[in-house]
C-alpha cells in the first residue's frame, strides 16, 4: 500500500516535505542500530563523516559551519574525540588562529564501517526501484536542495 493512502491526512500528493522527513527518519530508525554495532553514536557519525567528506586539514570553524553547530559547541565535541583518539587537531600553518582537523587512522577505519552500512541503507532505500526511478528521483531531490539553499541564502 502506497504511504500517501495509508497517511492521507498527512501526506497529502502535494507534500514531498512531509516525504521527506519520514524517509529521513526511516533511514536513521535503520541506520542507527548498525552504527551502535559499530560502536558509533550519531554525533561521532556526524563528526567523522563530515571531516571525511571536507577533506584533510579542512578548519573547525568551517566544520561547525558545515554542522549548523556553534563553535563553542563544536569545540566540545572536537576535544571529545581528539581524547578518544579520532581526531587530529592542528594549528593551520597559515594562520596560527585557526585550528584544523583530521581524522587518525582508527578514525579513518571507522568511516570504511560507515560507509558500508550506509551502502547497505541505501540498497534497502532503492529496493524495487529502477536505475530511471532512482535517477529520476536523486534529480528532484537536487533541484529541492537547491530551491532550500538558495532560498536560505547559501551557495555551497
């Protein structure tokens, strides 16, 4: 049964928001039991894989940024998983203000762990789908992301 006909008062056709909030919270009700498999919560997931995808050397205050987190904020959590041993966190060697970040080597190994289990939920999230579904679908939610940011002002 299609999700729009067992929720009709709440998701109405015209409502992809509403769509994809609930995909979201379906992907992390299925993630998160395998990333705590793993050993990692989902502030470390946010943490890790974000540093993974700006690159080596990438600075905490852009991180923050990237996150929606306060610098202050982030800065305890930078500290917290500089202790456990995740992260690196240097002075940039062009301006001695900004601190950057790196993920370690078990750092590292853990994003080779997430990302499979993200594979994994992308497969069960594609499942039935044709590769021209899935295209199609990946290209309205681009077009959405782009509406949303330039809406809020950003150009990433």
């Amino acid at each position: 049964m299609a999700v729009a006909s067992r929720y009709p008062d709440l998701m109405p056709s015209e409502q992809i928001g509403t769509r994809i909030g609930m995909a979201y919270e379906l992907q992390m009700a299925w993630l998160e039991p395998r990333l705590e498999e793993i050993g990692v919560g989902w502030s470390t997931f946010q943490l890790l894989t974000t540093v993974a995808a700006a690159g080596p050397g990438v600075s905490q205050a852009e991180l923050a940024r990237r996150l929606g987190v306060t610098p202050a904020t982030f800065s305890e959590s930078v500290f917290a998983h500089v202790k456990k041993g995740l992260l690196d966190q240097t002075l940039s060697a062009s301006d001695r203000r900004v601190k950057t970040l790196r993920l370690t080597e078990p750092a590292k190994a853990l994003v080779r762990k997430i990302k499979a289990a993200v594979s994994k939920a992308e497969a069960e999230l594609v499942a039935g789908l044709s590769d021209d579904e899935v295209a199609a679908a990946a290209q309205a939610l681009d077009r959405v992301i782009e509406n949303l940011q330039r809406s809020l002002g950003h150009h990433d």
